[in-house]
C-alpha cells in the first residue's frame, strides 16, 4: 500500500515563501505586503458588490452595521495570572 505524504504549504503558500526569499530589504517587504492587502481589498470590494447587486446587502442593512457593536466581551471577573 502506497503512503500519502502530505505537503505542510499549498501551491499559493509555496509560491508567497519563494517571493519572499527573493526580496532583498525591508522596503521589498513593505512593497509585497502593501500588494498583499490590496488584493485582498479588491476582492471583498468585488464580493460586496456582488452581494448589494443580488440584494443580499441594502441601505437599510448598512444602517444596521452602523449601529452593531462586534467587540470581544471580556468577563469582568477574570482574574489575571500573576
């Protein structure tokens, strides 16, 4: 019976780590991150449009966004590790 080894990275993870290992200075790193996030910015973009144009998303539900609080709660009570 053949084994199954299995790659610790995908295929997106390897090709990030190689261009990392290719930059030479901090403001390199700085250039690939700010090119990471506005990727990621334009994707979402797209998915929020995508879903105000099928009207999953509307004014009134950006209204209510407004008005959520999503912070971590912490209990009160927790007693902190000296």
């Amino acid at each position: 019976m053949e084994a199954t080894i299995r790659q610790p990275f995908n295929q997106a993870q390897i090709e990030l780590l190689n261009t990392m290992a290719s930059l030479k200075s901090e403001a390199d790193l700085i250039e690939l991150k700010q090119a990471i996030a506005r990727f990621f910015a334009e994707r979402a973009d797209r998915e929020m449009e995508r879903l105000w144009e099928n009207g999953t998303i509307n004014e009134k539900t950006l209204e209510s966004w407004k008005h959520e609080h999503m912070r971590t709660s912490y209990r009160t009570n927790a007693t902190i590790p000296a």
